[in-house]
C-alpha cells in the first residue's frame, strides 16, 4: 500500500504530544488547565433559546453559503467595525473558520507561478493549519519566524524578491496566536503593498480582533478599502469562537472579493459541511448583538490586569495587546511545562509544539503558552503557581 509523503514533515499535532508530555507524571496541585485556547465566559442566553425555536430547520438540508439574513448580518457588523462595505454575496458562512483557512488554498492557490512551485509565507509560530493547507496543495510552506527582534509578527519583507514572485498566498494572524501582537496601520500598508506588487493573496485571520487591551485592532478589509486595493487581494476570516465564547457552534465567516467567494462557494457545494439552519439562526443573532461582547471584553482587560500584577518586574511577560494568551519566556517550554505540571498541576503549553524548526532554530522553543480563559479567582492561582515554580 502506496501513501502519500506530502504530510511525512508534519509534527505530531500539539494537544497530543503535550498529553504523551504531561500525562506520564502526576500533577503537583489541583489541575488547571491553561493550555487550549477555548474561551469559558459565558455566551449569549439567547442563543439556546434561537436554537430551540427552529429545531424544525434540522430536517432541512442548510444552504451551502449561508442563509440571507446570517449574511446580512455579518455584512452589517463589518460595516459597524470596519466601516468595511462587503456586500452579503462577497460573503459565505462557515463551519468554524479553520475549514475556511483550509479550503480557501484549495480553492484559489494556483498550481504553478513563476514557472515553479507556488509558495506560501506562513508565521511561525502559527495555527498549524496554514501549513497543512499549503502542503495539500503541493506548494512550499515557507515560514517566517515571528520573534521579539520582529515585534512577534512575521517580516514579510525579510523574503527575496525571487521567492515572493512564486508567492501565492501570506497568511497573517492579528491579533496573533500565540503572542497577542497586532499588525497596525503600517504594517498592513507594508503588507499589501508587497502583495500588490509580486501578486499575491493574503489570508487574513482574525479570529481575536475583539479580545483586545486599549483599542480594538485594524482589519485588513479595513486597510485594503483606505488603499484602494483589489477586493480579491485579501480574504478574511472570522469566527464566533472567541468573540463570542461560541466554539461548539462552528460558525465563521470568509470575506473576499467577488471571485473568491465565486470560487469558495463552488468548491464547498461539492465538499463542504453547511452549518445546519437552526445553528444559523442562532449565528445571526450573535452577530447582531454586542453587549455579550462587551461584557466578555471586560473581563479579559481585567485579567490583562491580573497577569500585569503577578509578573510585575519580570522581564517579558507582560500581558498582550490583545487575545488571551500569555506567551510567556523560559529557558526550554517542554522542561518549563513539565516542571510546572509536577509541581503545581497548572498544565501549559510548550511553544514549540505551535512552532516548526527551520536551520535547526525553533522560534517558539524558549516559550510557553498560556490561556487566560479560567475565571478570575483560578485563573489568578495558576499565574501565581507558575510565577513561582518558574521565576523565583
């Protein structure tokens, strides 16, 4: 039996190997866990309310792209928070934006460029799906290393000119995974200026643009309409996961031009998975609604806080400029990690299971992950448990 070697490069996915890390050991305290990114605030009390009056729309095959009204209401927030005028058919609903970050490559990466193999510019650290969407494509994940000598967001500029001719696709994250670094104004004008000029697409996620510390993050969108760019040149993708404590409900959207989602429409009417109509409701009404998301806000500028007390003075963990984790320097995150376990029973993530080694350098190797999604009380205790068994 013949499989394919395209996938051979992958690491192991992280969440695995941090339990084959971890799960050997006993935990030195009551277990915390600080590792996955999944929000616990409270959603919308609607929501279950919308689901359960339209129970009957599970006995309907969904509408591929999205009902009329979800699309509306994503083209309406978009106005609201971006002063960005996507019309609702330059929009398509999604099962949660990592199938979005996938298909999008499948359905506008170009075989060739140039002449020779496409190339995709890739964070790294990043969410790891980026890089596996390259490879299903055949093209050459190329990766950027987003280090604090680079404000922790990738240099695209770094790139020869050579290599960002057979660019295809950059994809960027901001607020980034797993720093909490935010691209402003100039660096998207840097950004789509290069994609302008060597002809490439950039995927933009933004997945955290409303967990943010003083002031909410630019869009791309918003950039590339004050830049008067082609509307194909930047695809965005957003989520209901973090803005609004929904990841059960799988529900994202992509944004592009009208060619995009042209052919993300079509590529998803053959292998796509619809969000069942009553989950569809339940998503307009979430994005119609913007107290529940003030309300989270709240409470994770209040644990910006908390970090900013507990590590007080300690070089390099101040809190983010937005998102909720802590991206926190040690000497090694793997022996970082376990340490913590067995002596406090806070579970962390090492930062070098998001990262990938390039010339023997992991840039993500001398860190940790952490997730402030725990309430304030816990989430206090585990930040004092590890300043204590790391840093003193």
């Amino acid at each position: 039996m013949v499989f394919p070697e395209r996938f051979s490069s992958l690491p192991e996915y992280a969440f695995p190997r941090l339990r084959a890390l971890l799960d050997v050991h006993a935990p030195g305290g009551d277990v915390l866990h600080m590792t996955i990114g999944e929000p616990r605030h409270a959603f919308p009390d609607f929501v279950a309310d919308v689901i359960a009056a339209n129970t009957a729309g599970f006995g309907k095959y969904p509408p591929n792209e999205g009902t009329p009204e979800l699309l509306d209401a994503i083209s309406g927030w978009l106005l609201r928070r971006y002063d960005a005028r996507v019309p609702s058919d330059q929009i398509m609903a999604l099962n949660g934006t990592r199938e979005g970050l996938y298909n999008a490559m499948m359905a506008l990466c170009p075989e060739t460029k140039a002449g020779g193999r496409p190339v995709v510019l890739v964070p790294n650290p990043c969410y790891q799906v980026y890089a596996v969407a390259a490879l299903s494509v055949g093209a050459e994940p190329v990766f950027l290393p987003c280090t604090k000598a680079t404000d922790f967001l990738p240099d695209f500029t770094s790139v020869d000119p050579s290599v960002l001719d057979r660019v295809t696709v950059a994809y960027i994250c901001s607020p980034s995974n797993p720093q909490g670094a935010v691209a402003d104004r100039e660096y998207w004008r840097t950004l789509l200026a290069l994609a302008e000029k060597h002809d490439f697409r950039v995927f933009a996620d933004e997945c955290y643009s409303e967990i943010w510390r003083n002031e909410p993050p630019v869009g791309a969108l918003q950039m590339a309409a004050e830049m008067g760019m082609d509307p194909e040149r930047v695809v965005v993708f957003h989520s209901l996961s973090k803005r609004s404590n929904l990841p059960g409900l799988r529900s994202g959207f992509v944004a592009g031009g009208p060619e995009t989602i042209r052919l993300l429409r079509q590529l998803r009417a053959y292998g796509g998975a619809p969000l069942p109509v009553p989950l569809q409701k339940a998503a307009t009404a979430v994005w119609l609604d913007e107290a529940h998301v003030d309300a989270s806000r709240a409470r994770y500028q209040a644990k910006y806080k908390i970090a900013a007390r507990v590590f007080k003075d300690i070089d390099g963990c101040a809190a983010p400029e937005a998102g909720f984790f802590l991206w926190l320097p040690v000497d090694d995150g793997e022996t970082a990690a376990l340490k913590i376990w067995r002596e406090t029973g806070v579970r962390v993530l090492p930062g070098a299971y998001l990262s990938r080694d390039v010339d023997g350098e992991n840039p993500g190797a001398g860190y940790i992950r952490v997730a402030m999604v725990l309430n304030e009380e816990e989430l206090q205790r585990g930040l004092e448990a590890l300043r204590d068994c790391i840093y003193r």
